[in-house]
C-alpha cells in the first residue's frame, strides 16, 4: 500500500517525515527505514522521523538514523519536524514537543527561522586533545588545522569506532575558529557512518565546548557547516549550561509516495 511521506532538511540535514498519528508506519521494520533512507534504492536521507500523538505535549518525535536504527535526540531534525508540526497545521509559531531526550520547546519566525530548545548541559569532559559531552546525544569535539581538506570520514570512523566510547560510538566533530564568536564545523555522524552536512547537536556541543575551552567569550556562538549557518545561544552558571537554543532555518523539499 502506499503512503505519503514528507522530505524537509536543515542545513543540508536531510530526513524522511511521516505523519505518524494513525500508527501507519511499521517502526520495528529497521530495514525498511534503512532502504528508505538509502540515496540510491530508496528516497535518499540522513535519518527518518515520525510524528506521532503525544499526552500533554503538541507531538513527539521519534527519530531514526539512516542505518536504520532509532537513535538519540537529533537538532536538526527538531527543528524540522516543527516546520512540519507547523505544516500540517498541527502547531502555529510555537511548541512544545516530546523527543527521546525530553520536552522540547521551539518558536517560528515570521521567516521560517526556527529556534529550538536543547537539553541543559551539566557535564563537559575536557581532555589533552578534545572534549566530550551530551547535548541529547554524544559529542568528541576536536580543534583541526586545515578543516577543508581534513578527512572526516576516515578520521571520524577512526575516533567514532575506538575504545574511547564503547560499543555505542560517539559523533564526532572537527573545528576551526574564524572569529570571536564564530567557528566552522564538520561532522562525522554515528548511524550515517559517514560525514553530513550540518549536525544539530554537533553544533550546540561546539559552541559550548569552545566557551569551555576559553575560545569565545560570548553566549550566542555561530557557526558555519558545509551545509549552511546555524546560531546556539545559552546561559552559563559555572559548569552547568542552560537555556540552550538551536536556531537555523528548516526547509521543506518535496512529498510524495512511497509503499510499505
């Protein structure tokens, strides 16, 4: 039977959107959200998401990596599934939306600009080379000479598939500063196993890492991904960060049909 999907990105983070407050999608069915994610056999994305009815909340989103697995909170895809929520006429300029991490809280400009609201970050790891934390999903957070031609692929498996984090894998991101405020990242994805365009939590671990690392003094970071700009701002009492906001632009792509 066929059924009707949504494809939005943010930052060039691209995902599978299903309205899935009839319980129309099989979400046990890893191989089926692995072969719709698939660029070549299937619709082509970096992860799949579902709407679904929530208790006291607006919706919830249910999120699955590219290889078919349901993982951890995803930024981008947050935001995406607002414009959605928003699309569909489920939300207007506001939210609140359930995720695995949690509530979420999110706005809409009158541009289509969405600012979303991470989870508080208690723990920040600081280590010789790097820096580890969890904004709704794990970070490795490195600073590169020569981010353009750095291998993130390779280096990111290598980092990602090492005993330093387990079975689970971490993502993993590399930067370089370009100003006071302002630093340009690239990430390698656990579940993609590969590089994306823009990273949602990856970014909001950066921002926070470079201000744990003494690289800025602000509070409201920019950062520039190979698939466009997304700004994270947050309020900092010590060692704990909180009012977190992701805020970038979530597009719609196209709809169509597929069967399942």
């Amino acid at each position: 039977m066929e059924y009707t999907f949504y494809k939005y990105q943010g930052t060039g983070n691209d995902f599978v959107m299903v309205d899935n407050r009839d319980d129309i999608f099989p979400k046990n069915d890893t191989k089926l959200v692995g072969h719709l994610c698939d660029r070549r056999f299937g619709i082509g994305a970096d992860g799949l998401i579902l709407l679904e009815n929530a208790g006291s909340a607006d919706f919830r989103m249910v999120y699955y990596n590219s290889d078919g697995n349901e993982s951890t909170m995803c930024g981008n895809g947050g935001r995406c599934i607002v414009a959605f929520a928003n699309a569909l006429g489920i939300i207007d300029n506001e939210t609140e939306f359930d995720a695995i991490d949690g509530r979420h809280h999110a706005t809409i400009d009158e541009n289509g600009i969405i600012s979303l609201h991470m989870k508080d970050v208690n723990t920040v790891s600081m280590y010789e080379d790097y820096v580890f934390l969890d904004t709704g999903s794990p970070h490795h957070v490195e600073i590169v000479e020569d981010l353009p031609n750095l291998d993130v692929k390779g280096i990111g498996a290598n980092i990602r598939y090492s005993g330093l984090y387990g079975d689970k894998g971490s993502n993993v991101n590399f930067v370089s500063q370009d100003g006071a405020d302002r630093f340009s990242v690239r990430t390698y994805e656990r579940g993609v196993e590969d590089e994306t365009l823009s990273c949602g939590t990856g970014v909001t671990a950066v921002a926070i890492a470079m201000k744990v690392l003494g690289k800025t003094e602000a509070n409201t970071v920019r950062l520039t991904t190979p698939g466009g700009e997304l700004k994270v701002s947050f309020a900092q009492n010590g060692k704990q960060f909180t009012e977190v906001y992701l805020t970038g632009p979530a597009r719609f792509v196209f709809k169509g049909e597929a069967e399942w």
